[in-house]
C-alpha cells in the first residue's frame, strides 16, 4: 500500500527515535576505523550487542537511492546499511527479523545537512517492506552526545566516561601509526602490530571497561607506544609534518579518502590527521559557550528565575569539558613518555587562533572553525603542508577552503584541498605528488635556516 508524505513524516517521530537499545544489535557505521571498533565495544560492555558493518561493498547501492545532491558520507552510510541488511537477510533467510536490529546513526542539529541523514535514510529503508521495522537511533550534538535516552541510567553514566577514553585512545593509536608506519624498518610491521594492539585494547574494554580502572588503559598506550617506537629505523631523516584537516567522516574514513594517508606517505610524508576527539570536545566547548551566552542574556533581561537554571548547566558542561581535557592530557602523556607523537590541540587555544586573525569565528560554528583554527595552529607548531580532505560540495569544507587557500598561500605554506565523491580522479595522485614536492622544499628552506621554525603569533594584523 503505498504511503502518504503524511505517513512518512510521522515515522520520523518512532522510527527515529532514542530508546533503550540494550540487548538489540546495534549496527554501527564504519568512520575511523579504530574509533569505530572501539565504539561497539563500548557499548558491547554495558550489554548492547554493537557490531560495525562492513564498509563500502554498498557504495552502489547508496548512489542507487539517493539522487546525488546529498553529502557523500551520507551516501556511503546509506549503502552500507542496505548492504548489510541485504546480507543479513540472505544469511537468515526466513528467520531474519529486522526487529532484532537498531540502526545507530547520530546526528548534528545544524546547520548542516548531517542532521537530516538519519530522515532521510528513514525514507529509504521504508521503501523495503522488510526494512520498515528497523529502528534507527542516535545521538545528538543538542546534548553533547548524552547517551542518557538509549541505554539505563546507571549504564549511561560508565558508557558515557568509558566511551571518551576509547576514543582518547583511538586517536593515539591513529597517531601511532602515522608516526612510526613511514619511518619502519621492515614494511608491513606497523601495521600488524597495531591491528593487534588495537585488538588487545579492545578486549580490555569488553572485559574491564565497565570497571573504569583507566590505568589498566594508560598501561596499554605505554606497551604499545614503547614497543611502536622500537620499529622506527632511527637512521631515516624526518620527513615534511602534513596536517590533515577537513571533514571528520571522510577524512578518518580510508576508503572514503582514498587512502589519503598512505599515498603522502608514499610520496614521502608524514601525516598527521585531526584527531575524532576534536569534534567531542568542541562540541562540549560549543555547549559551555552557548550557556555563557544564555547567562549573559538572562542577567541582562533580569529573567532571574532561568538565571539558576542556566548556571548549573554551565557549571555541569564545564566540568565535563574538564574532565575530557584531563582525560586526553593523561593518555598523551603516557604516550609522550616514550613516542613523539603530536599532542592534540585544545579546543580554547583554536578559538583564540581564530579570534587573532579574525577571518571567522565560533559564533558561526560547523567544522569549518576547527578545520581553519587547526590549519592555523599547525602553521604554528611548524608543519610543512596542510591538506583539506572533504566531500566534494560538502558547505563547511567549501567556506573552509575559500578562508584557507589566500591565508596560507600567504604564508607560503603548502595547501591542497582533496574533495572526494567516490569517484577515482587520474590527476589526483600527480596533484598530491607535487603538493608533496612543495612540502619537501618548506622543510628544507627550514632545516636550512631560511625560513622560521614556528610561525609568529599573530599572522594578520588585526
Ligand atoms: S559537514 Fe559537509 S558533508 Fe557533513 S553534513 Fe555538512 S555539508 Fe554534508
């Protein structure tokens, strides 16, 4: 029976929705990878069965049902799905009940697109009459990704604490990589190992996660970054620091990019990606901004009854933005104590970037003021290039591009922006290879004395 917009509409409200999803399994979309896996083992630590579903075998499948105006990861997010429902499906047979499963998709609330991928991946999985009776869940950036409203109070609390640190780690793990995988002396060692450490930090989470021992943790980073360190062939030169910058889905997502990392590192260079827990923090330190803003406003409408109110969210978001910085400060440390891996930025320090040289602010928010603050703070910290990886069209990422392209051409720092829709681009490598070319020159007109190890303080005057 065919289905009036009506009809459709109203599924946005139970069929997108948050519940309590223990027990279901949940299928999580891949992102990066290893924040990803550590991300269903969360959640499989506090009884929800989480599993990441294979990866891009959908593509066609999401270009299929969409009509090529969404965003790419929407599309690839899209076709995973109905890839994995379809194998599902053919795997079970008659006893597949798409009941069973939650579909895990978490949303932004503006003012970009991401927060209408979810409706419209609704739209799509009720266009299969065995689809219908998937759910899909998430969380949102309007609470700071509270998971308060899909799993038990008491489980919310430990997944909420425990998930942070998962992520902490799949960022030094990421950053592992990229610092010793270039540099290994035999090819292929990086990567074994870190597939098995990844393994092993997983297991701690499944099996101790819940116990919020976090040094049971930070002993895993240091056996790892020690043993990480060993494989680094110490007669190498350091090859050019590139940052990576962009969006957080198709930069962390390898398929998605390509594989942007390895091709610099096969023309020669030393990536360094911005971190998923960028995104985390900055969403919390939006939040606290925001509530600032509504404090101010209170005070000077003497609405003194929403005053209180106002206050204690402020006073709670503050103490989660310090214990997320806390908690990154001790798991860098514990890395930093035996391999030089980048620290990640705080998000204070970007805005302060930003304000400096006043080319765009926080008050107008997406990830086009973490991408610009981030560039900027690796000028700073004196890297060699930047590149900008995105979705072809993607709204930020274009805003970020038209800021960043005169700004570091200025400061005569390598730039290239990589826009990806799923389409292999011929010139793409070449264009990466003389991006690299340009790298190389910056760090030797450095190494020579040419050129200042950091950038100043403040690039363009106010
Ligand atoms: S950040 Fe870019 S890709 Fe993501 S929803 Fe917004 S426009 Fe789309």
């Amino acid at each position: 029976m065919p289905v009036s917009d009506k009809q459709n509409f109203e599924r946005f409200g139970t069929n997108v929705k948050q519940f309590d999803v223990t027990g279901k399994t949940l299928l999580i979309p891949d992102m990066a990878p290893n924040a990803s896996r550590l991300l269903a083992a969360c959640f499989r630590s506090v009884g929800v069965n989480a599993r990441v579903m294979e990866t891009y075998k959908g593509l066609s499948l999401g270009k299929e049902f969409t009509s090529g105006k969404e965003c790419f990861p929407c599309q690839v997010t899209l076709g995973d799905i109905l890839y994995h429902l379809q194998s599902e499906k053919a795997r079970l047979g008659p006893n597949f009940s798409p009941e069973k499963y939650v579909y895990f998709l978490p949303e932004a609330d503006g003012p970009c697109r991401f927060g209408m991928y979810n409706k419209m991946q609704r739209l799509v999985l009720d266009r299969f009459e065995e689809y219908r009776d998937v759910p899909i869940t998430y969380l949102s950036t309007r609470d700071a990704y509270s998971s308060a409203d899909i799993m038990p109070a008491e489980a919310s609390s430990v997944f909420q604490k425990l998930s942070y640190v998962a992520i902490i780690i799949s960022d030094i793990l990421d950053r592992t990589t990229c610092r010793v995988r270039p540099y290994e002396w035999r090819p292929g060692l990086t990567d074994s190992f870190m597939q098995k450490a990844l393994d092993a930090v997983i297991a701690e989470v499944e099996e101790n996660g819940t116990k919020l021992e976090l040094k049971r943790f930070y002993n895993l980073i240091e056996d790892i970054t020690s043993t990480a360190k060993t494989f680094i062939d110490t007669r190498q030169p350091r090859r050019p620091a590139i940052g990576i910058i962009g969006e957080i889905y198709v930069r962390t997502h390898p398929e998605s990019n390509q594989n942007i990392v390895r091709v610099l590192e096969k023309f020669g260079g030393e990536a360094v990606v911005a971190s998923v827990a960028e995104w985390i923090n900055y969403v919390t330190y939006d939040k606290a901004r925001d509530h600032e803003r509504r404090l101010k406003l209170a005070w000077q409408n003497r609405e003194f009854g929403s005053f209180g109110t106002i206050l204690n969210e402020l006073i709670s978001t503050n103490i989660e933005k310090y214990y997320q910085l806390l908690r990154q400060y001790q798991g860098y440390s514990r890395a930093l104590k035996h391999l030089d891996i980048h620290r990640d930025h705080r998000i204070g320090t970007i805005e302060k970037r930003l304000d400096c040289d006043r080319l765009y602010s926080f008050d107008i928010g997406t990830e086009s003021a973490l991408s610009i603050g981030a560039a900027l703070e690796q000028v700073h910290e004196g890297f060699n290039g930047v590149v900008n990886v995105f979705p072809f069209t993607c709204m930020p990422s274009a805003v970020c591009t038209a800021v960043l392209k005169p700004l570091l051409n200025k400061l005569r720092m390598p730039y290239i922006d990589a826009p990806y829709d799923g389409a292999i681009q011929p010139n793409r490598e070449i264009a990466l290879r003389t991006f690299m070319y340009q790298a190389k020159q910056h760090l030797e007109s450095r190494n020579s004395g040419k050129r200042n190890g950091k950038a100043a303080k403040c690039h363009i005057k106010p």
